[in-house]
C-alpha cells in the first residue's frame, strides 16, 4: 500500500468521529436527571515511508527490447504507521430541569499532585516559622 493510500485510509478512519463525540459522552437519564461525561480525548499518529535504490542493475531475461536485454533499477518500499487514543474523564455534566451543574473527577495524579503541593507549602511555611524564632 502506497504512502497516500494510507493517509486516504486514516482519513476515512478519523472522518468516522464525530468532533463532539470525542468530548462528550452519550447522555444518560436517572431519574430526572440527565447525565453527560466529558472526556479528555488526546490522539497520536505517525508514519512513513520511502523508497531506496541499491544503485544495482538487474536484468529481466523474459523481456527484451530492440536492443537487446532490457536493465530495470532495483528499488525497494517500505511504508508503515502507528497511532493511538486515549481518553481520560474530565467529569460530568447534570442537567435537572433547567439548571445545569458540572462536577469535575478527580484522578490520583491530581490527587497526588495536590498532596504534593500541600506539602511543598507546609514544609516551606514550617521553615520560615523555625527562622524566626
């Protein structure tokens, strides 16, 4: 498969999915409320190709032109490609009635990350007490 019939394929692949539905999530009623996850959605792709020639000539036997054997140039082609998605939630929209309310989730990283902070903070706030006195 050439280089450009690749890209055609990935675009085919890509153009499936709505723009708003890598976001959002499908809504979900409970009750009187109605429930939409929002989704982080990071994608990554990559690819290549190429060809190269060995410099070398090569004689195909079976074919001849007027003047004799004809030369072909030995070329070789490589193509390939990667990718992937990840999504992460973000939190969660509640619609009730009119009113509309988003909760965000909380993951370990931004957990840990807070609990990071806190410490930073305490720990300078503990130096700077122990100087002054």
């Amino acid at each position: 498969m050439k280089f450009f019939e690749i890209i055609a394929e990935l675009k085919k692949v890509l153009g499936s999915f709505g723009g708003a539905e890598l976001a959002f999530g499908k809504a979900h009623s409970i009750g009187e409320n109605t429930i939409i996850p929002v989704l982080r959605t990071v994608i990554g792709l990559g690819g290549g190709g190429g060809t190269s020639s060995s410099g070398k000539e090569k004689v195909d036997s079976q074919s001849e032109n007027s003047e004799g054997k004809e030369a072909k140039s030995n070329t070789a082609e490589g193509g390939g490609g990667g990718g992937a998605i990840k999504t992460d939630p973000v939190g969660i929209y509640v619609i009730n009635h009119d009113k509309l309310k988003f909760y965000p989730v909380f993951g370990a990283k931004e957990i840990l990350a807070l609990l990071g902070i806190g410490a930073l903070f305490a720990l300078r706030l503990f130096k700077k007490t122990k100087k002054g006195k």
